[in-house]
C-alpha cells in the first residue's frame, strides 16, 4: 500500500488495528494532528483512495463492540475532510463494508 507508507512519512501518525488508534499518540484515528496536517503536504486526491481501502477494515473492526460506532459514523471519522450528511455516510458505510 503505497498510498498508506506515503501518509506515515507525511504525517508520523497512522491508525493500528484492530482499535483504530494512533500509533504515535493513541487518540483515535484519524488524530487530530493527522487531521491537521497542512493541505499542501497531504491532498485529498491521496486521502480519498487511502480511506476508501481503509473504511471496510474499520467497519469490521469497530462496529459492534460495545458502545462503538456505528458505520456512518465511522466513515465520518475517516472522511472528516468531506462535507458528509447522515444519509451520504450511510450511503457510503453500506457500499464500503
């Protein structure tokens, strides 16, 4: 996963799973010093592909668990950088998991 090994270059934080915690400051992930990342360093044309491969695994992982979130919400935290609506990350949780 080139796309992935680019972004833990760039930025020094990526998520472990199965818990989707950072690995550099145990916040969930995405951080918020990944999310904070200037735009010229890390553009959405390389975020949108790596959290598509990355939101059917978090899905598996962290729906279900005891007070986790449910999918939409998952993919909202993944895709904070997309103005999504409730229903579009709905949409989005059905056709990635």
């Amino acid at each position: 996963m080139t796309v992935l090994g680019g972004i833990r270059t760039v930025t020094g934080h990526i998520g472990s799973q199965p818990t989707w915690d950072c690995e550099a400051c145990g916040q969930p992930w995405p951080c918020p010093a990944f999310q904070a990342i200037p735009p010229d360093q890390l553009t959405t044309s390389t975020l949108i592909p790596a959290m598509a491969l990355l939101v059917p695994s978090a899905i598996r992982d962290l729906r279900g668990r005891p007070e986790g979130p449910e999918p939409p919400e998952i993919v909202k935290r993944f895709l904070w950088f997309l103005p999504l609506n409730d229903d579009e990350a709905r949409a989005i949780a059905l056709r990635l998991r």
